[in-house]
C-alpha cells in the first residue's frame, strides 16, 4: 500500500489503527502493510502504553469492513477499538516523545559534544601553555635570630626584607651565574622579584578571631590594636618579564636560589659589627705622644679587648673558631699575658722613673687627667649608688620551702627578677670602674709630685727599651685585635647569624597544573556541557519545526 510519504502526517486515528493491527498479526508485518518503519510503531505504542503487548509476529488475518479513516488501505481489518492511554498523561507523552527524538538524533549529538569537547580541550591546554609559560619560580626564606618576630633587625632598627631587591645583591647573583653575558641586567631582575610575607595558619586563625571580637565588641579595639604580628617567613619570587623568559626554567631556578644566598652572604656582612669592638688605630706612632700616655692609651687598649673577649667568652664558651682555631678564653688568657707582664713593665719603668719627653707639657696633661679621671670617679660612684638603690625596688621576697620538721629541711630562695638582675650588673660594673679610676688616679698624682719636684729619670737605657717595647706592644695588640675579629666573624656567621636568614625551601616552578586545575576543568566541563544541552537543543528545535511544518500542511 502506499502512504502520503511527502507530507509525512498520521492522524491519531491511523496511529489507533497501526497499533491494533500490530496486535493483530505483528509489528514486522504491519510495518510492511502500511508503509511505516517498525520502530515508528513501537513508538506510538509507547505513546499509548501498549508497547509490551505489541507481538513481533502473530498472523492472524481478519477481514472486515472499510473503515472510515482517512488512509487507504488495501487489505480490510476488523474495525479497531478505539485505545486509551494507559496512565499516561499528556505530560508524560510530551517527555517520552522528547526523549524518543533525542535517542534517535543520538548519532547527530554524540558527533556535536566531540565536536565541542575536542574545542574546549584545545582551549585548555592553550590556556595552560600561557599559564606555564609565565609561571613564577619562587623560594622559602626564614629569619631565625631572636628578634625577628618583633620584626626588628640586629641592630634594633625596623626589619627591611627590600633589601633581597636591593642592588649589590641582585648584582652578586648575577656576576655569580654569568648573566650578564646573556644580556640579563640587574633592573630586568629587580622589575619582576617579588617579597611577601607568609602568615602562618594559626596566627591566621588567630587575626580571625581578633576581627570577630572587633565587630561583636568595638569597645575592645583600644586593648586589641597593641596586638600586632611580623612575618619570619617570606617568598622570594620571579615571574619572568619578557627579558627574563629568554632563560629557561633551571636557569631561573638557580637564578632565584642565588639571590637567596647572596642576600644571606649580604645580612651576615651587613650586621657583622654589631658584635665587633673598638680597635687600637693603625697609624699609632709613640713619637707624637709622651710615654706615660702611650701607656696609657695600650692600658685602654687591652683592658677593652679583654673585657670584650670575656663577654663573648660567656656567650660562646665552647666556640673555637675554624679560622684562628682560638676560643674567645684562649685569647682573652695571651691578652692578659700582655696586660700583666708586657704594659705592667714598661709602665713600672715610666711611672717609678718619671720618665717623660717633655716635664712642663707632661705636668699640664697629668693635672687635666688627673681632674678628669675624678670627675668621671664621681659619676661611676653615683651610677652604682642609684643601680643598689633601684635593683632593691625590685628586689624579690624570700621563699622558705619546708619539707619536714627539723631546721635542715628548709630550702630558701629568692625570686627571679630580669630588672633586679640589670640593676645589680650596672651597680657592680660602676663600682668596679670607679675603683680602677682610683687607682689610676693614685698613679697619676705620685707622677705629677715627681715632675713638680723635678725627679724624673735620664736613664738612656730605660728610655730606650720604653721606646722600643711600645711599638711592640702596640703591633701585638694588632695581632690579637686581628685575631679577635676573624675569631668573631666565624662567631657570627656560624653561631650567632647561623640561622638569621636561611631557605627553608629551595627554588621551584609553581605548579601551574594543581592552580589551574579548576579552571581547566571547568572549560572542559563547559565545552562537554555546550555539546550534550546544545545538541539535544538544536534537535528538539529541529523537531519542532518539522511539527509546526506538518501542522501547517494537515491544516
């Protein structure tokens, strides 16, 4: 039989007939009757809730009257009862043919997403090469010294972390990995290095809380503003420029891990004096001087290397130096050797002797000496007096711990207070040195009677072992000055600023891919997206219109 193949249009009546039919002698055979494809009967089956009872083959044949459709139809069947839907609303019909177009159209859609899939790969791994290509290599440095979380710098001044950018270091790293002959200059480097401070998670937590009590009570930020918080822990970064991407990663690497240790190199240089004394000055030439105040000058000398070596003798006592391979005790015991037989020589020579260059100038500059040396007594009297006076303020009571009966079983102790202790240190350190103005003052005041009275000596054989044994001294005192620094400098840098500044973590590429991942996943989430909602609506559109076309012809 023939159907209306051109327009395509089946009234409800001819679908009613179509699926008794295919109850009647089978879906293949009714399919061949009129013209229409089984998978078309199926689908009004379906429509109608009647799939299931539809057989594949079942020939029974029944001939009846013509029945009043608009179809023709060559062979004449029973007349159909008319079907209803089996608790199937037209809702229901509606997302059923929805659903029956889309898996027809499942080719067209699987085609379309790959399409679009395929696009969106390519998008993110376009968008994942730029994102590589200017991904930041960057290092973990940390401050370690005492002051660091007050956010200070040894020598008590504000902590300037900018210093990493600065120049001299940059310039180190630099002329360190010959790049200057790749035409690398110091102000591409400085342009793209970044510094930022890197806030722990509990202080984190903590700022969080703060800013919670801030907003529920306001009355609290007076108490609260005094809290504040300094970084120890920074990120030194580059993220190449276009000069810098010339370099590859490992150049980059290495460029970034250099930075780090000249800048290390750079502190410990830097704040190395901090710890470094007074020196006795090089171009020293007794000649310009009369013998008692060469003396005088060598007694300074010593007496402050040697309080200086025991000073840093009781902060590093094990310390030898790998350089000088001397402990500060070592060279604090040659420098008493010098103080006690050396200087004590010559100075029982000059002052037992009166020996002088000149009486009348040596009489002016005793007698200034002698007032200024009482003036500066005084005061050391008066320092230790107001120190004893002050450390009891803070003086801590007794505790008497009793652990049984008898008197022997009592333990007594005092309190630990850091201000008594100061003030105690001062008053004793006053105290000492107005003793030893005294004594000098004492020396001094013998020396001056002797000039006034004329008594001072014209041994030529003193004078000249005086003379001679002076310079000696004074190049001695040089020595063990040498030996003092170099002994503090291996002090400082591998003691006391060991730690000061030291990567914690080397250089590393940033891992582009674990940042990115969202991103990437949401343009390949959206491309596979576009293609499965895009296509399925390109071809319910497509339907539609195939619809409003049969609709318009019927009518």
């Amino acid at each position: 039989m023939e159907t209306n193949k051109k327009s395509d249009i089946y009234s409800p009546e001819f679908k009613e007939l179509a699926i008794e039919l295919a109850r009647q002698i089978g879906k293949e055979k009714a399919s061949e009757e009129l013209g229409i494809s089984v998978k078309t009967i199926e689908y009004w089956g379906i429509l109608f809730g009647v799939h299931k009872s539809l057989p594949d083959d079942e020939l029974i044949f029944v001939e009846i009257e013509d029945s009043q459709e608009s179809y023709p139809i060559e062979r004449k069947y029973n007349a159909p009862k008319p079907l209803k839907s089996k608790n199937l609303t037209s809702g229901d019909a509606s997302n059923m043919s929805i659903l029956m177009t889309i898996v027809n159209n499942r080719r067209f859609i699987a085609i379309f997403t790959s399409i679009c899939l395929v696009v969106s790969m390519m998008a993110a791994f376009g968008y994942y090469y730029v994102k590589r290509s200017s991904a930041s290599v960057s290092a973990l440095i940390s401050y370690g010294y005492s002051d660091a979380e007050k956010g200070i710098d040894p020598m008590g001044n504000p902590l300037d972390v900018n210093k990493i950018r600065s120049p001299y270091v940059i310039d180190r790293a630099l002329s360190e990995l010959d790049l200057y002959s790749k035409g690398i200059t110091v102000e591409d480097v400085r342009s793209c290095l970044k510094i930022s401070g890197v806030v722990p998670d509990d202080v984190l937590e903590r700022i969080l809380i703060i800013k919670q009590i801030i907003t529920e009570k306001p009355e609290k930020l007076e108490d609260i503003s005094e809290i504040e918080y300094h970084s120890t822990q920074y990120t030194v970064a580059i993220t190449p420029n276009a000069k810098l991407k010339s370099l590859d990663t490992e150049t980059l690497i290495t460029l970034v891990n250099e930075i780090c240790k000249q800048y290390q190199l750079f502190f410990v240089d830097e704040y190395n004096n901090v710890m470094l004394m007074d020196t006795i000055t090089k171009d020293f030439d007794q000649q310009n001087y009369d013998y008692f105040e060469s003396v005088q000058i060598l007694r300074g000398q010593i007496a402050n290397m040697i309080r200086y070596c025991g000073a840093m003798n009781n902060r590093a006592p094990e310390f030898r130096s790998p350089t000088t391979n001397l402990t500060f005790g070592d060279i604090g015991a040659n420098l008493e050797l010098i103080k006690n037989v050396d200087i004590s020589r010559i100075s029982a020579l000059v002052y037992s002797s009166t020996m002088s260059r000149n009486a009348s100038r040596a009489v002016t500059i005793c007698q200034f000496k002698i007032l200024q040396m009482n003036s500066e007594m005084e005061t050391s009297l008066s320092n230790a007096s107001n120190a004893e006076r002050l450390a009891k303020e803070f003086e801590k009571d007794y505790w008497i711990l009793d652990h049984g009966n008898s008197t022997s079983s009592l333990d007594v102790f005092r309190q630990a207070s850091a201000v008594y202790d100061t003030f105690m240190t001062e008053a004793f350190n006053s105290g000492e040195h107005a003793s030893q103005l005294k004594e000098d003052i004492e020396i001094h005041t013998i020396f001056l009677n002797n000039l006034l009275a004329g008594e001072w000596n014209r041994s030529e054989t003193d004078v000249k072992f005086v003379e001679e044994q002076i310079p000696l001294i004074a190049d001695s005192l040089r020595y063990w000055s040498d030996i003092t620094y170099e002994t503090t400098e291996d002090y400082v840098r591998l003691e006391l600023f060991k730690n000061a500044v030291k990567t914690i973590t080397p250089a590393i590429l940033s891992n582009v891919f674990d940042e990115s991942k969202k991103t990437l996943m949401l343009i390949i989430g959206a491309g596979l997206g576009l293609g499965l909602f895009g296509s399925a609506f390109i071809v319910l559109c497509r339907e539609e219109l195939r619809s409003e076309k049969r609709r318009v012809v019927t009518v």
